[in-house]
C-alpha cells in the first residue's frame, strides 16, 4: 500500500508534475496514478480543506470526470507548494507536507486570488469532541425547532387568537415557548448559537420582517 513517506515533487519548464519516490524512478504525474493521486486527495480534503475548496471550485468543470477532476487539484496544489527541486528536505514525509517558497510571477502583486489559499495553505484543525457533539446538537434542534413550530401554531390560533391571525404575535408567543424548552434541555446557551437558516412565508411582509428582527434579537 502506498505510504505518503519520502515523495518528492519539482515542476518542469513546460509545467508539468515530476514525482520522486524513494527507491523509484521519477515520473510525470498524470491522470493514471490512481493510488497516489487518490491518497493525495483525500488528505488535502481532510487536512487543508480552505485550499482544497478553493481548488474544487476552481475545477468543478471537470467534475463529470472524478479521476482527471482530483487529478488537476492534486496538479495544482503540488505546482504551487511543491515546485521547487529540494534536496535536503523531502516534500512529504511520515504524512507531514513541507512547502516550499515556490517561484511565482504573481506572487505579492495581488493578481492570484488564491495566494496563500492554495499556496503555503492553512492546516485544518481536526474537530474536538466537543465540536463534533455540538455539530450533532445543531443537527438535532433543527427539526425538533421546525416540529414544535409547525405543531404550536394550531394549538396557539385555537387557544389564543381563534377570531384573528398575526404572526407576529405567535412568532413572539413561539419564542417564549421554545425558550422554556431549551431550558428544560439545559440547552438555552447553545440554541443562541446556532444560525437559523429557514424561511418562513406570510401574507404580512411588515409583519414577517418585525418577527425576523425579534428572532434576532432573541438569538444572538
């Protein structure tokens, strides 16, 4: 199995890949090294995912093709982290990258809008537990939020206003009910942190962009 250890990458005058591996031949990359080209992917998307969004925008014409579509973004990031003909220190070795200062025409004259994205990219930091489970309470919420919506409101029109409807008033009258049940989860802090995303529609636009406000308000 193919180990990212002792891999070395240079550019070429007519811009093309070169990759050095211990105990091989150096060889042009091409679309064909699955195996390298694949482990290479893989740890880009997990480890420098700003660059890798950045590269798969940039390359999303090629998506139809997935293995000439990984193939220009693992291209890509090699150009421009790994050009240079280094000797003393490998590129990739025991799964640690090693940039290089890579000779480039735009660098600092703000014409590549993907200098330091792609090139010298920031690594992503791995999420803790306590990310990972917040992310699942966000999940979570989401629909119980919609549930109790969808759920409260014929109670509200028939208890409280069964002659009249303003969503202004059960959007306040909501928010005080789904206050009382992130109490009772204990979870009230952690509601105020999460960014709702759903859109709601009303005959009353004065009224829907008041309750938008409110929720704000209330939110953050």
């Amino acid at each position: 199995m193919l180990k990212l250890n002792n891999i070395e990458f240079y550019n070429t005058p007519s811009g093309s890949v070169m990759v050095s591996i211990e105990g091989q031949e150096a060889f042009m990359l091409l679309p064909t090294h699955y195996d390298l080209i694949s482990i290479l992917h893989d740890y880009i998307m997990q480890n420098y995912h700003g660059a890798y969004l950045a590269l798969s925008s940039l390359y999303k014409g090629s998506a139809q093709n997935p293995s000439y579509y990984r193939y220009r973004i693992v291209s890509r990031f090699a150009r421009c982290n790994f050009g240079e003909y280094e000797t003393n220190v490998v590129d990739i070795s025991k799964h640690t990258f090693h940039f290089e200062q890579v000779h480039c025409p735009l660098r600092g004259t703000g014409d590549c809008q993907l200098e330091k994205v792609v090139c010298n990219p920031q690594y992503t930091l791995p999420l803790t537990e306590m990310s990972k489970f917040k992310l699942i309470i966000r999940w979570v919420l989401l629909p119980l939020w919609l549930t109790i919506f969808i759920v409260y409101l014929p109670i509200w029109y028939l208890l409280m206003s069964w002659y009249y409807f303003s969503f202004q008033d059960y959007w306040e009258s909501y928010l005080v009910l789904w206050d009382r049940v992130m109490i009772t989860l204990r979870l009230k802090n952690e509601w105020k942190s999460i960014k709702m995303s759903c859109c709601f529609s009303t005959r009353n636009r004065r009224c829907f962009e008041a309750s938008v406000v409110r929720m704000k308000h209330v939110l953050w």
